[in-house]
C-alpha cells in the first residue's frame, strides 16, 4: 500500500551547505522530519554543485518519512552570473543593469529545458529571455 503524504514542501538551498538553522530547520521541523538526515543527504547528492543554489521538492509522508528530488537552479540566478552582476534592475523597463549573449540563453534554457513547460529549445530560450528581460539584462 502507498505512503499517504502529509506535505510537499520545496527549499532553495546552496549547494552542499544545507544545516539545521532557518530556512531549513523550521520548514522541516513542524513536519516532524529528521532535518540531520535531510541535511546530510542534501549535502552529498550536491557536493559536486558548489557555489549554485539548488531547489530541493520533499516529500514528507505520513509517518515522518520523506523522500526528495533535485532541480535545477533558477534561471534568474544563472542569468546573473552570466550577466556578471550582483541583482538585477529594480525598475527592468528603464534601469538596464548587464548584458547576455544568445549563446548564454541557449546554454541555460538547455540546462533548464527537464524543469521548463517547453516543448523546445526555441521556447525554452524564449522563456529563459523572459526572465532576463523582467530582470532588465539585455539580450544581444
């Protein structure tokens, strides 16, 4: 018989250096989920990662169990350091803050493309063009 779930929860976490403190240790705690187990699971499925921030979806069950898949990393923090800037525009219309070429679209809709509705590469590069645009990097 399947597990009845309880919850779905998602986190943002750097790249293997998830620990008990906040976010992760009340997101957790008030599910009843071992966070230490998380934690180091977390760390060693993301080690090779270092330095992104990569998106955990837990699956917490009924009896305190959880399973957990990885994503990729948000496109925003892909464009920024393509771009080389620190945050994107506060007003994307009038403040252009970086620039992007379409080969850096191209390499991150490809990355992206298993979490992306598309249902290809030209759509992908789209949506990811989208996202540079409400950030106010420009596409050359």
């Amino acid at each position: 018989m399947a597990k009845k779930v309880r919850a779905v929860v998602t986190l943002q976490l750097p790249a293997g250096k998830a620990n008990p403190a906040p976010p992760v240790g009340p997101a957790l705690g008030q599910h009843g989920v071992n966070i230490m187990e998380f934690c180091k699971d977390y760390n060693a499925r993301t080690q090779d990662k270092v330095g992104q921030i990569i998106p955990a979806q837990l699956t917490i069950f009924e009896d305190r169990s959880f399973t957990f898949i990885l994503k990729t990393p948000p496109a925003a923090d892909m464009l920024r350091k393509a771009a080389g800037i620190a945050s994107g525009s506060g007003n994307p219309r009038l403040t252009k803050v970086g620039k992007v070429s379409s080969d850096d679209i191209r390499k991150i809709a490809e990355t992206k493309m298993p979490d992306l509705n598309a249902n290809g590469l030209d759509e992908a590069m789209r949506i990811i063009e989208g996202t540079a645009r409400s950030m106010g990097i420009e596409v050359v």
